[in-house]
C-alpha cells in the first residue's frame, strides 16, 4: 500500500500534515479532520469495495489533481483516490460545507468557464458512452460534475464515486442523496455512486476544540494535528451506507 499526498509519496499517513494548504487544519471542523480519522481506522479498507490483487498495487492519493481538459482554470482536487490497476475510488468528504454552487451560478456567461464545463463533459462522455450536454446538469453542484469526471478520466474498468458525510443533519443528508440520485438518473446508471454518513464521536480534546473555536480562536491548528497524530480527536461510528443505482 501506498500513501500520496498529490505526487509526493509519504512514508506514512502521519507524513502527511504539513503537505496540506497553512488552512486546512485551523479549524477542527474541516471534514478532512474525520477523513484522515477514518483512513487511520482502517475503515475505508473494511467496506469490501477496495479488493486489488496484490495490496502493493494500492495507492491512497490525497488530494488527487485532475486538471481542466479545456479552457484555463484550476484542477479538480478530490480528496482521496483510491487507485489500483483495474479501479479506482473517489472519495469526497463533507462535514460543515455550504452546499456548492450550481452549474448555472458558476458559469456565470463566462466563455472560459464554458469551455471547461465541456471538457468536464468529454471526460464523463468519452468513458460513459453518452451524450450529456449541459443543459442535463445545469441545476446539479458544479463540484460533483468536475469531481465525476476527475474519475472518469483514469479510465479504469471499475469506478466509485462515494461521497462521505460526517454528522451530517437530516437536511443536510437528503440535499447530498438528492443531487446523487438526479446526477446518476443522468448517467443512466452507468457509474457506481454511493453516500455513506459516519457519526462522530467526539473526545473530551476534540470537544474542547470546538469550544475554543466557537469562542472565536482562529488557528489551532498544532492542537488538531497532534490529536490526529495521537489518535485521541474522535471514534466514528457508521450510520448508513447506500448505493444510488445498480450498473446496468
């Protein structure tokens, strides 16, 4: 098994903290917090979805880029891949995150923004076998359609998209649900996507955390990397597990 943060191999998961962006650890409320929890666990190997041959060819890639097939603009960062010869997994991790903006807000009449939508398109198009055009997604989260294509583009015979909520609420889990079950009526069932929701279980420490930050504290960041290198932030606890579609 190997353990990546974008194209730099780590020794360990524990390698990983000062690769992130200064922000990333701030707050203890980011859901990569409970994603490096749950990898940690092992749980992520528990699902019976990840099943390589030989577990050398297994590759973790934290924040995976993929960038624009088209137009100018930034690369897709999904945060995790899991990659291994004739599959690959895409995890995106939601926990406090506002709902993203939609297709037609983040076009916004940009010619660019246009041409980058498309290429999201070709990459979905040319491994799916169909023809979606933009107006199917217009009213779907920009993020999910750059996050779907990012897995397309490695083109491996099996593909998952798993989105994963933490202590999601019940608006919150109907609002993901509903932009995957639209978004795969789309695809005509053609990829796997899942939503599983964990529960956390929080520390005394992690606890104490958000205390601090509610107060208004705005960097602790050396405190929630030296409780995610310590194992003592949180347990988490598996609450649903549900698969939007069956491939046909």
């Amino acid at each position: 098994m190997m353990i990546y943060y974008k194209k730099l191999k780590l020794e360990s998961i524990d390698n990983i903290y000062n690769r992130y962006n200064s922000k990333e650890f701030k707050s203890p409320y980011r859901s990569t917090i409970p994603l490096i929890a749950l990898f940690k666990s092992n749980q992520i190997l528990n699902w019976g979805l990840v099943n390589p041959l030989n577990e050398m060819d297994l590759k973790f890639v934290f924040e995976f880029e993929t960038p624009v097939n088209k137009g100018k603009g930034l690369p897709s960062c999904t945060d995790l891949m899991i990659e291994y010869p004739n599959s690959c997994i895409v995890i995106e991790a939601k926990r406090t995150e506002p709902p993203y903006k939609k297709v037609k807000k983040w076009l916004s009449n940009s010619i660019n923004k246009k041409l980058v939508l498309e290429g999201w398109l070709e990459l979905i198009n040319n491994y799916t076998g169909l023809k979606i055009d933009l107006a199917e997604i217009i009213d779907l989260p920009y993020q999910l359609i750059h996050r779907v294509a990012s897995a397309c583009s490695l083109k491996k015979q099996q593909t998952e998209i798993i989105y994963i909520g933490f202590d999601l609420n019940e608006r919150k889990t109907n609002y993901y649900l509903d932009c995957l079950e639209r978004f795969s009526t789309i695809l005509e069932n053609r990829l796997n996507l899942y939503l599983y929701c964990y529960d956390i279980d929080k520390s005394e420490e992690l606890i104490e955390l958000e205390k601090r930050w509610d107060s208004g504290e705005r960097d602790l960041s050396q405190a929630v990397i030296s409780g995610l290198l310590n194992d003592n932030l949180m347990g988490l606890t598996e609450t649903m597990k549900r698969k939007i579609n069956k491939t046909t």
